[in-house]
C-alpha cells in the first residue's frame, strides 16, 4: 500500500510536457542572454569555472576588486580594455554572471523534476532513456561553454569563434530535442496508444540545410563579421566582396574569413527559406498552424537579419534576431514532427 501510494505507477504525458516547453522556454532566453554576452564583449568577465560557489556573485568592494584583478590578468583586458573602471567591468560581469546563473537555473529545472517524475514512476515507456540523454547533453553544454572560454584567456582577446559555434549549435539541438520530445508526449495525451513520430527524409533535409545557416550564423557573431558591411543586398558597393584577407584557401576562408563567413550566411538563408517553404506545405495538410508558424519565423528572421547589418549591428536587433532564431528552430522541429507522426 505505502508503495503504490508515493509511489504511482500512472504516467503523465502532459505535465512531463508542459515541463519540458518550460525548459524550452528558459533554452530560449538563454540563448538571447548568451548573444547578448557576445554582443556586449562580456563573455571574458568570469575567468574561473566554481559550478556551485560562483552562484554567489562578489558582494564587496574587495570581491569585487579581486574578479576585476583577475580580468585584468587576460589578453583582452591587456591589449584591448586598459583603463577599464571598475563600474565598467559591473557591467560586462553582469551579463557574463547572468548567462552563467540561467543555465545552472536550467539544469536545476531539468533535473529536479526529471528526478520527481522517475520516483512517480510518471515517465511513459521508452522516454526515461531520452530524459537522461537529453539531462547528459545539459550537462555537457556547461562543458563547452567553459571550454569555449578558456579558449579566450591565454593568447586571444575574445572566444574561438568555431568553440562559440559548438556553444550555440549544442544548445539549439537540446532545444529541438526537448520540443521533440515534448511534442511526442502531447500526442499521448490524445493517443495513449500513440507511436512517436519518426524523422522524414523531408524532415532531415529541413534541418540540415536549416543547421547550415545556424552554423554560420554563430560563426558571424564569433568573428564580429556582421561589422563587415552595413549595406544589404550588396556588401560595400560588391555583391561578393572577396576574402579579407587575400592568398587564404578555400576551406579556411570559408570558416574563417569574416567577409566570406558573412557573404555565406546571408545568401544561403534563401535556401533555407525554399527548404522550410517545402516543409511547410507538407505539414500544412496535417495542422495548418505550423504551416503559418514556420512562414512567420522565417519571413521575420530575415528582416531582423537585414535590419541589423543595415543598423551596423544594434545590439537590441541583434538580440531579436538571435531570438527569432531559436523560435525558428522550435517552429521546424515542429514542422518535421507534424510530416512525421504516424497515423
């Protein structure tokens, strides 16, 4: 009797899912909050990784006086910030700290209730694996994102911008994991005998042409390459401005030349408008709602994309593009989910 008191065996595939489209929503502004550190230089500020004791931000003058001793101490601050007040280095701490604090709020999130519901005995059949999966990639992010900085504290002035990439893509992928997944329990709700839905070769292609984009996306805002050029649809007066710095192989050029980078990710987001216009129509025969989700993303996405080179990289358009951005991933998770339920 005690056992099946505390412990239910009865599953809740709509509470796990209103659960994890909460962690989805605090992926989200993470996700804006991580841009914004770019933007605003900040992502150097903490030069130590306390996991539990860096939760506490400095109190005093003398905490504070000794993080901004330690900031002193890197490349970015020695060859770049000399003469930084105190209140200037507040106020890069404050977004670095505050990106920092989100993602230790998301993993408690994640976990405590992950850990709720197993006890229950509450996670439906063949979703307890992937929970933990998707808890192991939380955690591996935290990894990287300290990786990421280290690569930042010895001989560069900023982050390597292909750790930045890694930082960003792994987060959008538990992101599509988590609304996936969430997704598929909403179907048990109506279907309690429901299948989950399986990845289309429609789906795939959506989402790896989409990844494309994502990926030089990130590789833009790690190389600064949205200051190339402040006009649209040329770049300086050229449609192809060639590389910044001549004689660099293709291959190299391509990754890490900041006018070609740039060049790359504002002409292949066309591809990617044809990609999810193709998944769009596919889906809109099952739920026309995802039809107009995916047409809104991306027509709003690539008018902050031109707002914001046009604007010479305005932090608050950056931050909504970046944004859009990840609501684009979540309206494509959701389209390829739709092409892919089984009936």
């Amino acid at each position: 009797m005690l056992q099946k008191t505390f412990f239910p065996s009865a599953t809740r595939p709509r509470a796990l899912a209103n659960w994890l489209f909460f962690v989805a929503a605090l992926i989200v502004l993470m996700v804006v909050i991580g841009g914004i550190t770019r933007l605003t230089e900040s992502g150097l500020s903490i030069t130590q990784w306390k996991p539990i004791s860096g939760i506490i931000p400095p109190l005093t003058d003398a905490q504070w006086q000794a993080e901004f001793a330690n900031y002193k101490r890197i490349p970015e601050y020695q060859q770049l910030n000399q003469g930084m007040t105190l209140a200037g280095f507040q106020s890069i701490f404050f977004w670095e700290y505050l990106h920092r604090l989100l993602g230790r709020l998301i993993g408690v999130a994640f976990a405590l209730p992950l850990l709720w519901f197993a006890l229950r005995r509450q996670i439906p059949r063949g979703y307890g694996w992937r929970l933990v999966a998707l808890l192991a990639l939380g955690a591996l992010q935290g990894a990287i994102g300290w990786w990421m900085v280290k690569s930042g504290l010895t001989v560069r002035t900023d982050v390597s911008h292909i750790r930045l990439a890694v930082h960003l893509l792994v987060a959008l992928f538990t992101l599509a994991g988590i609304v996936w997944t969430a997704l598929d329990l909403r179907t048990l709700i109506r279907k309690p005998r429901g299948r989950p839905a399986h990845l289309t070769a429609l789906g795939a292609f959506a989402g790896a042409i989409l990844f494309v984009q994502l990926l030089f996306g990130a590789l833009v805002a790690g190389l600064n390459a949205g200051l190339v050029t402040d006009q649209w649809p040329l770049m300086n007066g050229r449609f192809f401005p060639g590389a910044t710095v001549e004689g660099r192989p293709l291959f190299d050029a391509l990754f890490n030349d900041p006018a070609i980078v740039h060049f790359v990710h504002r002409w292949w987001a066309w591809v990617v408008v044809v990609a999810l216009i193709v998944l769009a129509r596919a889906a809109r025969g099952v739920d026309r709602r995802v039809s107009v989700a995916i047409h809104s993303a991306f027509g709003l996405q690539i008018l902050l994309g031109i707002a914001t080179v046009m604007s010479g990289m305005n932090i608050t358009l950056a931050a909504l593009h970046q944004l859009t951005g990840a609501l684009l991933v979540i309206a494509t998770v959701w389209g390829a989910h739709t092409v892919g339920r089984r009936r």
